[in-house]
C-alpha cells in the first residue's frame, strides 16, 4: 500500500484508452495492490470522493470511490 501521486490535466495519461480488467484479473496480486494504492491515494487527497487508476499513472480500467465521503472542499 503506499500513496502515488495523481496525475492532473493536461497529463497525456489521461488521454490514453485503459485496458479492460478481467474477472480473472480482479484478484490478481498487481490488480489488489493497484486497488489498495488508489485507496491510499484517494484518503490523502482529502476531499476527493473516487479515483480512477490513469489518475495515478496505470492504464487499467479500474475505480474506486467512497459512497460515504463528502466532496465539499
């Protein structure tokens, strides 16, 4: 688990089409690290709400958001 650093507009990532995740990939080591360090990333950047994994340099179609967080910065 550790906290990358996000990546803002204009970055060319962002850009860039994400490959699909597979069923089979979702439990995957590479897959549960990339979801923990989104999760890192996401609760120190406070106020953020989501957080998709180009915003933190991995072409992956993966998300993660917290339903219960407030987005009032």
């Amino acid at each position: 688990m550790a906290e990358r650093t996000v990546q803002l507009y204009p970055s060319p990532i962002l850009r860039q089409q994400s490959l699909v995740v597979t069923k089979e990939d979702i439990s995957s080591a590479p897959v549960l690290t990339l979801v923990r360090d989104l999760i890192d990333t996401m609760y120190v950047n406070q106020g953020a709400v989501g957080l998709a994994a180009p915003q933190i340099g991995e072409l992956l179609q993966v998300i993660v958001f917290d339903p219960t967080a407030s987005n009032s910065r």
